[in-house]
C-alpha cells in the first residue's frame, strides 16, 4: 500500500475522552522518537475512506491525536 501524506482536517480526530489515557501518556515512551512512530512503515496509520471525509481512522488514532496537539498538518497514513 503507498503511504500518503492526508491532511489532518481530513481527518476525523477522536476526542481525549475517546482515547485510552495510558497510551496518550505512554507513545513518547514508547522506543524510537515521535517522528519515528508517526512515520512507521511497519505499522503506518491506516485510514477507512468510507463514505468519504473526514476520514475514519482504522489504526493509529493516538498518533494522529498526538500530531494534532503538536500542530502537523497532515501524517503519513494509507487507506484500506
């Protein structure tokens, strides 16, 4: 699958209350730096077009909260 960069307002982005606080706390402890996590090949940030934007996000949800609050404008993510 090609990574794309997807801009963010494109992106439904779940609220805190949505989010597990243990995994927002824990991604920057996580080994490897934000940057790293955000631009895995491994594990990219998978979104569902579905019915069009903004998009759902399949994977990868505290890493787009986490770009969000640090003010990217667009992650690298693939669809499917």
């Amino acid at each position: 699958m090609e990574v794309v960069q997807v801009p963010l307002s494109d992106i439904r982005i779940r609220d805190l209350s949505e989010l597990d606080k243990d995994k927002i706390l824990n991604i920057t402890k996580d080994v490897g730096t934000f940057e790293e996590q955000l631009n895995s090949k491994w594990n990219p940030i998978r979104l569902d077009r579905g019915a069009g934007k903004p998009y759902k996000i399949i994977d990868g949800r505290h890493r787009v909260w986490h770009a969000a609050k640090r003010g990217y404008r667009s992650v690298p993510a693939v669809f499917g």
